[in-house]
C-alpha cells in the first residue's frame, strides 16, 4: 500500500512540473523536416536577453567549440546538429539573421564545404560581431530580443552543416585506420630477409610463411641533383623507384659531370629492393633537335648511357625532354628504337626504359603506339604550372588540358595497356598573383611543401577545391583584400589521387621532386599507407609437438630403413627430382657408411689375394675366383660411391638445388639422371679396357720378349 502511494505522488508531481512552466521556451521546438513550410514562414524567437557581466558567449563561439569535440563532429543524424544550433541559439543574442544568411551563402560555394573552410567562416564572423559589439557603449545596449530568424534559414544551415560534419568524421576514421596500417608496415621494417614465422592452427599444427613488404603499384621518387645529401631522409621501403634527375645532353653531347651522392643513394634503394634509375632530361629545345637530327649523336648519347648505367649498378632510363617539338616525332620515336635495341644487344640485364609525357601534348610530339612496345611505362608529367587563372598544378576535374581525370581519360582511348602510366604528381605548390580588377592571375613561382608548411603553420585556415581536389592558402593586404594563392597538394588531396590511380589500374604514381618536403612527414605516410603492401608467402605446415615413437623391434627398423632405400634408389633411375622435394639427410648417410664398409670389404679382399700371389703364386687354386670375387666387389663399391655422390646436395652432378641470381629457390629442378652416371661410367670402363688390352698389352709383350 505505502509502495502504490508513493508511486502516485511521484506520477502529479512530474504531471505538476509540465501543466505550470515557469518559462515558454520556443527556440527548441522540432519541426518534423527542416523543408516543411506547408504552415507558412516558421520564425526562430529567442528568450529575452540578460545582460552577461562575465562575458558574452556568442552564438557562433559555441557552434565552434561544438564542432571541436569529437563527439560532435562525428554527428551524423540531422537531428543531433538541429540540437546543437538550436540550443546555442538559446543562449545568445549575438548572432543575427544576418550572420545566418551569410554563413548560408558562404557555404553555398563549393571551396567552403570543407571542415576547415566552415571554421574559418564562423571565425570570420565571429570577428564581425566583436567589432559589432565594440561599436556600442555596452551600458547602452537595450534589453529587447533581436530580430527573429527564419526557420528555412536555420535549415538551410543545418543542412550544408551536416555533409562537413560526415566528412570530418570519415577524415578522422580514415586517419586512424591509416595509423594503424602504418604501424604494421613499420614493425616489418629491418626484418631480417627470409625469416620464417609460425601460424598455429591447431594444437599440434602450424603453418610456416615469410612476411615481405611489396608495392600495390608503382612508385617512383625522381631526386633532382640540387636536392644534394637529402636522400639520406627518405623513406626507400616506400619507393619502388628511385630516379636521379641530373644526367641531360649538351649541344656537343658531352655528359653533365654528375656527383658522387647518387652511388649512395643507390645503394641504399637497393637494400630497400627499389630499382634504380637515371633520367636523361633536356629542357632545351635547341639542344633537343641538336640530339634528333644526328644519327651519329645519338649514337654518342646512347653508347656514353650503358657504362653510367652499368657503373651505379642502375636498372634503366628514364626519358624526360620537357620541349619536344611536333616536327620530331619520327626523330623521337627512332631515338627509343635505337636506344631499346642497343640496351638489349649490347647487356645480359634488362633494362627499363620510361618516357616523361605532357599532360596535354597539342603538338603531337609523342608517338604512344610506337612507343608502348619499346617502353615499360609512360610518366604522365602534371607539374608544370599553366594558364591565367590561379589553380592546382593536377586538379582532378575541370581543364581537359592538365586535370587528371579527362587527361587519363584521353590517353586510355589510345588503347594502351593503363598500367603502363604512371601519373606524376609534384610535392612543390604554385605562387600566383591576384588580379584585383578581374583581370589574369599571374603564376610567380613554385613553392616547396615544407616551406608552405613553415610560411603557414597549423593553426593558418586552409581552404579546399572539391573539385579540384586541391588545397589553397590565401595572403592579404593590410585592406584584406586578396593578394596571392598558394595552390599545392598535402596529405588529404593526395590521398583522393591515390586511390584514383588504385581504383582505375593504372602502373602507380611518381613524385617530383623527393625532398621537398622535408622536415615534414605526412606526405611519406600517406604514401606509405597507400601503396606499401604486406605480402604473405606460405611455405608448409609442420608438427608442434613431436610425434609419438612407438617402439619397434629391430627388425622391423632395419626392414623399412631397407625399404626407404630401395624407394631412394628407384627415384635416382625413374624421377630423380622428386628426391629434391623428398629431401632426407640420413640417405647421404646412409649409402656413405655402406659405401665405406664395401670399400674396406674390398681393401681386405685386395689384401688376401695379394698375400696368396706373393706366398704361392700361379699355383694357388682359387686365384680365378678370388680375382673375379674382388673385381665384383670393386664394382659394386664404386655403384654405391656414385650414388653417394648423387644424393650429396654439394656436388654439381648430383641432386643440386638450382638457384636464381638473388638467391631463392627456382621452381625447375635440373640434375643429371642416374642412368645417364653409370652408362657415362660403363661406357669409361669399357674403353679402359679397350684400350689396355688393344695398345697397352702388346707393347708390354713386345717389350717382355728376349
């Protein structure tokens, strides 16, 4: 009883709490959609405004802090951000229907649909509403509600809000899943080559495999000589590829005297296991058709390559001229030809060869269908800076001269294999000069990464390109007005380029130029998780545990060693390279010791004849038959001395194990067959006697009569 009246106490005293309010609060009533206007133009009133002697908090300054924590910016449900705008409105009367409207056209452009370009804004803003409230003596300031804001504004809002919010939240996750790709790939680094692990799978089972770090595609770092001792930075597990920029051609075709630091760069990408390689670049026109138009140059040009090649232990050439003319295209094409020829005919080692392509070749310099067969791969060049507006030196859409996706487009159509492009991305940014009349925008400079990093620090506002999918910083006047961008690519937009080269097939991307972002790691993260793959190699199961022996009799023992043996010697005459995968150590053993004690029989035998020869001489009885016991005996010990050295791994006639030049195991098996041994040994044997009993013995019985 005293339970059911405590119960309905309880039940009238909420029922109390909501019939009396003490306040009428309307700023938090939820519409059912944001675009129902079926009951006409909604309006947002806010409470009565008190004065705040400890500080305004501003409408703006809370959606900002809303936005920082974690839980918030991963918001997804349209109703959760209709909460956080809607209770921030309640508590401010700083914000105005002004500044919804233009944050609602600010966001309306594409560039600010970003988490960091949303920021900024609100930042902006904020700054004009300070500057508002400075204006008025704030003794002054009357204690009336503002203006009422439009619900349609409000949902416009929440609605660009929330795609910058999804964005964010996947930008965080992807970063996360990118950190702990990474960790796995660097606890591989500095494994010792072929060790051997173990994967149990089951109690007494487990499974042998090796761990080796590969390539999803091709990466390829191009290191310009002026980057000097910087490689000692780089990340080589993460190359494929290294190439040395800085071997090119004058006009008398003599070889640039190129430095030393490239041998060690070499040999660090070669314990990286990158392939190493040499550009041959001109940015000279002149000099370029100075090379074309004599044969004989070229041959100078391609004779003086093979020995640079082969002294720096490189594996090819990479083919840059940055200026070819549409008149050269012939010339172009029997310069490769010859080149590809000369390389195959002249070295043992195969050589790549890759050509350096415009984004946009509009004089048709580059004769791709004669060149695919002569080539490994074509670098699709995206870094160099062009036309009058500011922009990305690789945007992804927009201009089909120099955006990645209609200039790939184009060259697939051509009908070449996608792998065999590589696209070239630039780690440098571009430095343009607005125009304040709305006239060109003027390109000044290239700009390395780490110094965008170092001129802008983290906390600067960087806006993004959707479309483009670049990133810009901008820098004003004292007037705020825009004086210079600066366009480059950082860790988020090369990671959507990435997966566009991943997602299409193509060969991989290159990098130009490697060091220039040094002091930085992001961008050889990125690359690293993108494109560094953890390859598993199986090798065979094996026992945990040691099995079981079973105690045998000693003739059950003798009777299957005796017929592993006999199966031994049938694979010598039938499938001797199943001996190699039934590899047994004791076999060596084994047919050793018999072979000793046949050959010791046969020193005994040898011993007893001689002593009879000596002590009786053509007398004794049984010497015919002890000569033919011990020639026998001779015989079979030599058969069994063969077949040790058959068995033996060491001997170059017997079961070898063939290996490649980087040491692992070749799939064939290749040895010589035991039947071959003893009819090469019989056949040895029969000529000896031949030759004793034909030209020997009748010398000898000359030479014996008086």
């Amino acid at each position: 009883m005293y339970s059911l009246i405590r119960i309905l106490c309880g039940f009238f005293f909420v029922l109390t709490i909501f019939l009396f309010p003490k306040n009428n609060i309307q700023a938090n009533i939820i519409y059912a959609s944001p675009y129902d206007t079926s009951h006409g133009l909604k309006t947002i009133n806010l409470p009565t405004f008190q004065k705040d002697t400890t500080g305004k908090v501003k409408l703006l300054q809370k959606i900002v802090a809303a936005l920082r924590f974690t839980k918030n910016a991963r918001a997804r449900e349209q109703q959760r951000v209709i909460t956080i705008i809607r209770t921030v409105m309640a508590d401010s009367m700083v914000a105005t229907a002004a500044d919804i409207k233009k944050l609602n056209a600010e966001l309306s452009l594409q560039q600010n649909q970003h988490f960091d370009s949303l920021s900024k804004l609100i930042n902006a803003i904020i700054a004009d509403a300070a500057a508002r409230d400075t204006a008025v003596v704030p003794s002054e300031l009357p204690d009336v509600p503002p203006a009422p804001v439009p619900a349609t504004d409000v949902a416009d809002l929440i609605n660009k809000i929330i795609p910058i919010l999804t964005q964010k939240a996947k930008e965080e996750k992807s970063s996360e899943a990118q950190q702990k790709r990474l960790q796995e790939v660097r606890a591989l680094y500095g494994r010792p080559p072929g060790k051997i692990d173990t994967l149990l799978l089951g109690d007494t089972l487990g499974a042998r495999y090796t761990i080796t770090l590969g390539h999803k595609a091709n990466v390829i770092g191009v290191h310009p000589y002026w980057m000097n001792d910087k490689y000692l930075h780089y990340n080589f597990t993460a190359l494929s590829a290294v190439s040395f920029y800085g071997y090119t051609t004058e006009k008398d075709i003599k070889a640039r005297d190129i430095p030393p630091f490239p041998l060690n760069m070499f040999t660090l990408a070669a314990s990286a296991g990158s392939d190493r390689l040499f550009t041959l670049y001109e940015n000279d026109p002149a000099h370029i058709d100075a090379l074309l138009k004599d044969e004989q140059a070229q041959f100078r040009c391609i004779d003086s390559l093979l020995p640079l090649l082969q002294h720096y232990d490189a594996n090819g050439i990479n083919i840059w001229f940055s200026q070819l003319n549409g008149n050269k295209r012939d010339a172009f094409s029997r310069f490769v030809t010859l080149l590809s020829n000369y390389l195959q005919r002249n070295s043992d080692k195969k050589y790549l060869i890759t050509i350096t392509l415009p984004s946009y070749d509009d004089q048709a310099a580059y004769d791709l269908r004669t060149l695919d067969p002569l080539t490994d791969h074509f670098l699709v060049d995206f870094t160099k800076a062009s036309g009058t507006r500011a922009g990305a030196l690789a945007p992804m859409k927009g201009d089909a001269r120099r955006a990645i996706e209609p200039v790939m487009s184009r060259l697939l159509n051509q009908q070449i294999a996608p792998g065999k492009f590589v696209i070239l991305l630039s780690y440098y940014g571009t430095q343009w000069k607005k125009s304040q009349s709305g006239g060109k925008d003027i390109f000044t400079k290239y700009v390395p990464f780490n110094e965008i990093k170092n001129r802008f620090p983290g906390d600067t506002s960087v806006i993004y390109d959707e479309d483009a999918v670049a990133a810009y910083v901008e820098e004003k006047n004292e007037a705020g007005e825009v004086t210079s961008e600066i366009w480059f690519d950082d860790a988020y937009t090369l990671d959507v380029k990435y997966d566009y080269v991943l997602n299409n097939g193509l060969g991989g991307v290159a990098v130009w130029p490697l060091g220039a972002d040094d002091g930085y790691g992001e961008l050889w993260d990125e690359l690293g998780a993108k494109f560094i793959s953890i390859d598993t190699t199986f090798i065979d199961t094996v026992r945990l545990v040691p099995e079981v022996v079973v105690n045998q009799s000693w003739w059950t023992r003798m009777t299957q060693r005796i017929g592993h043996e006999i199966r031994v010697l049938d694979l010598m005459f039938t499938d001797p390279c199943q001996l190699d995968i039934e590899k047994d150590d004791n076999d060596d053993d084994f047919f050793a010791y018999l072979t000793l004690f046949f050959f010791i029989i046969a020193l005994l035998i040898g011993f007893f004849y001689a002593y009879n020869m000596r002590m009786v001489g053509s007398a004794w009885q049984w010497q015919k038959v002890v000569l033919r016991i011990l020639i026998g005996w001779v015989l079979i010990t030599m058969f069994f001395g063969i077949v040790t050295l058959f068995l033996n791994r060491d001997v170059p006639f017997g079961i070898t194990h063939a290996t490649a030049d980087n040491g692992s195991a070749k799939a064939k098996c290749v040895t010589v067959p035991m039947l071959d041994l003893l009819l090469i040994f019989s056949v040895g044997l029969v000529l000896g006697m031949l030759i004793m009993r034909i030209l020997i013995r009748p010398l000898l019985t000359k030479n014996d009569k008086p």
